[in-house]
C-alpha cells in the first residue's frame, strides 16, 4: 500500500493488522497534515510515535515512512516548476490549460 494523501485515510490499526498478518505486504506512508497529532519530537531532537499502533508501525521492516517529504525530490520538484511554467504560458497565451480539471458536466 502507498499512501501519498493526507494521514487521517488510513485506520492505522487495521494497517499494523494487515501487515502482521501477511495480507499487506508493505506500506510506504508520505503522512499527511497532521502529523503533530501522530508524532511528537523528543528534546534529544528524536522523532516518537505517539499511540500504541503508531509505536508498533515504525518498528516494522516493511514501512517506510518519508514524514510528507517525498515530493521533495529533484525529479518531482523540476516537474513541477516545469508544469507551473506550462501552465502559465497557456494562461497568458489564452490557450486551453493542459492540466485543466473539469466536473462532468
């Protein structure tokens, strides 16, 4: 399971559940916008889970979580500065967008 969304779709114990049982083979979590209520940081600099599923999640060998960093690198951030670009001189040119987003009508 990859996880790029916010954190609160996941219910984490039924995850550590799947993944102890066998029926998950893995999760790779991108957390979302709450990860102050997930994580807390210890004085020492060191980064704690705060309940008891989480506590379990981390020590897994078959997680890995990026702490919502992993569109931060070089590829995702140049592909988004050049999409940002496109779009904009589709703006100012009067062109349809590319990345447009319509409701069905």
């Amino acid at each position: 399971l990859i996880n790029t969304s916010k954190s609160g779709l996941l219910d984490i114990a039924s995850v550590v559940s799947a993944l102890q049982s066998g029926r998950l083979g893995g999760l790779g979590w991108d957390v979302g916008d709450s990860e102050a209520d997930l994580f807390r940081v210890e004085p020492s600099g060191q980064m704690v889970a705060v309940d008891d599923s989480l506590k379990t999640i981390v020590t897994l060998p078959n997680v890995l979580i990026t702490g919502h960093q992993a569109a931060h690198t070089d590829i995702a951030v140049e592909s988004t500065a050049k999409t940002t670009l496109e779009t904009l001189l589709e703006l100012s040119s009067g062109r349809r967008l590319t990345c447009e987003v319509r409701p069905d009508s």
